[in-house]
C-alpha cells in the first residue's frame, strides 16, 4: 500500500485567535493529500471531470490530538482504506517537524455523475484507476 506524504506550509490566515490552525483548515490540507496521493498513483480528479464525473465526501472525520501553530512544519501522510467500486475512503495523518501526530481523520467519497448526483462504478468508466485502488486495498 502506498502512502503519499506532503509538505504543508502553515499560513498565517489559517490560524486562529489562539495562535493554532482553525480546524476547519484540516480538511483543506486532507484535500491536498488526497489529490497529491491521486497524483502519485497515476490519476487527476481532472480525468474524472473531464467525463463529468465527480467524487464528493459523504462523511469526514478528524480527530485532534496536539494544536499546529504558524511557522510549524507540517506533513499530510495519505492513504488509501477501502474501496468498494463506489465509496473510497481515505485515511490520513497530520504530523508536525517532530513527526508526532497532530491530527488522524478519514474522508468517505462516492463517484457520481456531475449533473445528476448517480453513483457510478469506477470500474466502467475508468478501469485503470478502479484496478489501482482494488491493489491498493489488498496491499500491494
């Protein structure tokens, strides 16, 4: 299984009065990871579009262990956790320069068509990603 690590750069619009990234912002940088993991494995959400195709998140969850603060460093880690034709759910890690973790989530996504919100099998209509994700799963 691949896991796709990105350099996040906290900017300071992202922080809070507290001094802390809002919370809000982790889904921002889950959705940067989730295109870079994409990227990695050969794919672009631009492909789907193309065909009016769209991936939108049916559930996310987050899970907030230690504040990041401006200046920090920062890294998304991204992987793939199931995957069923349909649904992708995406599992991730947020860890600062001392690579403790900041912050665990998973999103839930479901292909559909753009116009009419109708689920889709990825299998039909883009079977290299389809088999990407299926040996993602199994761990190879």
């Amino acid at each position: 299984m691949e896991i796709n690590r990105t350099e996040i750069e906290v900017r300071y619009q992202e922080t809070d009065q507290m001094g802390v990234v809002y919370h809000a912002n982790y889904l921002v940088w889950f959705e940067i990871g989730r295109t870079k993991y994409i990227e990695q494995l050969g794919f672009t959400y631009t492909a789907l579009e193309e065909i009016d195709v769209v991936s939108p998140v049916i559930d996310a969850q987050i899970s907030y262990k230690k504040p990041i603060k401006y200046g920090d460093n920062v890294f998304v880690e991204t992987w793939l956790e199931d995957y069923d034709g349909i649904r992708t759910t995406y599992g991730y890690k947020v860890t600062n320069g001392n690579d403790e973790i900041a912050v665990t989530g998973s999103t839930k996504h479901v292909v559909v068509q753009k116009d009419s919100f109708k689920p889709l099998l990825l299998r039909r209509i883009h079977p290299a990603w389809d088999q990407a994700y299926k040996r993602q799963v199994r761990g190879e």
